[in-house]
C-alpha cells in the first residue's frame, strides 16, 4: 500500500473527509477491502476542458484502459459483498460491465436513468437513458428495498394509475424501485461546459444507490467528486464518506456550507475513517 502524499483535506465532516488530487493516487492509498460501497461518475470522455487545464478527450482504448486502473482498484477496496455502482453513457457502460463480469464480479442491474431533454443524434436513435451498473463482489452483504410513493394527483390527491382491484393489495409504504429511473433529472455531460459549470448529479440517484447497499455506519467512497452529490447523500444518511476531486473543490466545500450550515465542523478525521487513511490526525485548512 503506497502512501497517498498530497494536501491536507480539504473538508472533514462527522462523517468524511474529502481530499483534492488524483484518485488513482488515493485509491493506492488505502488498505485492501476497506469500504462497503464505491459511486463512481466518471469524466464521460466527451472532450471538455477542466479547470485544471486537462481534457477529458483521450482515445478509446486510453480511456478504457484507464477506466480498468480505477474499477481494478475499487475491486480491490470493497469488502466481501460490497458493491459497486458506475454511472456513465451507455456507449462506455457496456463495455465497463464486461470488464467487471472479467473480473468476476456479481452483476445485479443495469439500471436506466431517464435522460429527458436531449435531442436526436444524426442516424442514431433518440438517447433516453444513462447506465447505472450495479455490481457486488460476490454475494450482497446488504441489500435494502427501496420503495417509492405511490404516485397521486397533486391537486385532487387520488392516485393517477387505475390500479383496479389490486389497490388494497398495493404495499402502504410505497411501490418497489425498478430499474428504471425516471424521477431523475439528468446532469449535462456537454462537452461545451466545464466541469465547474456543470449541473450537480440530482443527489437522489447516490442517494439511492447507498441505501440500497448499506447501513447506517458503512462506509462510500466515491473517486470523481464533482458536485459532491454522493458525499452529501452519505452525510445525510449517517454513512462515513471518503472522497476525491482533481478539480477545484469550491463547488462541493460550497455546497456543504450551504447544505449543512448548522453543523459544527469537526478538525480531525471521524475516528472510523482514521485506519483506512493511515493517519492519526489530520487537520483541515
């Protein structure tokens, strides 16, 4: 196990840390099955410009091959029954979903997030969906239902389907999640946007994804920070965090202050966190 030599955090909560550099450099970094849960949203190879003057435009077999360091590393973090989730464009996700299966690991959905709002593409056909893969290693160890309200109409509150006869038998506490999402608003991957710009990953797809595959106390970690969705989804739901973003990390500090402006900053990594870090105390900026 490499040290992982970079900045101080740049934020620590009560339950995650967030450092700024590469993630290959802090996956390295920790020991073998350490986490419970890995979210990755990776750059989508679209051709952007970052706002550390990289371009996420690199050719195929780079990407993948890149992508392969990452997935092989997280492979490597999850315990026994530990799940991973990548989300991505169907154009890289099935071959990402081949890798895993090469790998060996337990494939449990593809799940289709609605993409609402896009436009037809030359002779291909009208793009509707993102890929969610959801991957365990091995058997799940945690496997939460997820149920979702049954829907009804805002102004007359009866329900909007006819469900017929069947309506008593219908669960109280909501309908099953499917693999289909279509209660998500998409972020844009435009290839004309910095990441800087861009609109936030809607915390209900990390959000969900957590729930599904942990418990309270469990421990997420999610390579690509971004906006900072999975972290603050994992704050909210009681799971410690590690996270990572080789950008600028005003938008995620920005978001936490806004989010969380009742919460008392902590100056040492949550104890849980300390092992996994190789650190005794570490104190923020």
């Amino acid at each position: 196990m490499k040290r992982f030599v970079g900045t101080r955090p740049k934020l620590i909560t009560p339950h995650g840390v967030l450092y700024n550099g590469d993630c290959l450099d802090l996956m390295r970094s920790l020991p073998t099955e350490s986490v419970d849960c890995v979210f990755a949203d990776p750059p989508f190879n679209l051709g952007k410009q970052y706002n550390n003057g990289k371009y996420d435009l690199l050719s195929e077999d780079h990407y993948l091959d890149w992508c392969r360091l990452w997935i092989t590393e997280s492979i490597r973090l999850l315990k026994p029954g530990g799940a991973i989730f990548v989300y991505n464009l169907p154009r890289w996700a099935y071959q990402i979903a081949a890798y895993l299966e090469q790998q060996e690991m337990e494939f449990r959905h593809w799940i289709a997030v609605s993409m609402k709002g896009t436009f037809p593409r030359g002779n291909k056909l009208y793009p509707a969906h993102y890929a969610l893969l959801y991957f365990t290693k091995g058997i799940p160890k945690t496997f939460n239902r997820v149920r979702l309200p049954i829907p009804a109409c805002r102004h007359c509150g009866k329900d909007i389907k006819d469900y017929g006869g069947h309506r008593k038998y219908l669960n109280p506490a909501g309908l099953n999640l499917t693999d289909f999402w279509e209660d998500t608003s998409p972020a844009r991957h435009s290839k004309n946007k910095s990441r800087w710009h861009i609109n936030e990953l809607k915390p209900i797809i990390p959000e969900r994804c957590i729930q599904i595959s942990t418990n309270p106390g469990d421990v997420v970690l999610d390579p690509f920070g971004g906006g900072g969705s999975t972290y603050v989804s994992a704050e909210h739901l009681h799971r410690f965090w590690i996270g990572v973003e080789i950008g600028p990390c005003e938008p995620i500090l920005d978001r936490f202050a806004r989010e969380f402006s009742q919460l008392e900053k902590p100056r040492t990594i949550p104890v849980k966190l300390r092992p996994l870090l190789d650190e005794a105390v570490a104190f923020a900026k």
